[in-house]
C-alpha cells in the first residue's frame, strides 16, 4: 500500500489517498474479502485520529498471474497530518 501525498484539486481543496496493487496468485475460494484501513491523525492541536475503512469482495478468485489494484481518497483540508495505512486480505 502506497499513500499519496496531498495535491490541491481544481476546486482548491487538498486531496490525498493510497494506491495499492496484489498478485492474484492465490488459490480459488468461494470469495475473498480485502479491507484497508487507513489512520489520519492531526498533527496540530489535541485532535483525535480519524478512520477510514474500505472493503473489496471478490466474488470467486481464480488463480492467474495478473495484478489487480484499488484507490481510494480523502480530502483532509489544511494542516499537518500523519496517515498510516494498512490492509489484509480474508
């Protein structure tokens, strides 16, 4: 998983996010479920962490050698921020 840096959109709105991309290699199964978390906490102030969680369901994977990604994003408005970010895959 890559986090993307934040970058001002044509609305002049800061704009961020994560990238990431995993072989489908794996073994066919009934269905497979990935969920990525992603941690946004300021670094001003005493302001608590914010949370934002996205899931892929995958119907029925079939072993080939090919990648799949996703993408997401978030719009954390001006200030300094630590994102950290995580996935697995069930």
């Amino acid at each position: 998983m890559k986090i993307v840096k934040p970058v001002i959109n044509y609305a002049f709105q800061f704009e961020s996010g994560y990238f990431f991309q995993m072989p489908l290699n794996h073994d066919s199964a009934p269905d497979y479920t990935w969920s990525i978390l992603t941690e946004v906490t300021p670094l001003d102030g005493h302001a608590s962490p914010v949370y934002f969680l996205d899931t892929l369901v995958l119907q029925q994977l079939v072993r080939i050698d090919a990648n799949m990604g996703g993408a997401g994003g978030y719009r954390p408005g001006e200030g300094r921020y630590s994102v950290r970010g995580s996935w697995s895959m069930i």
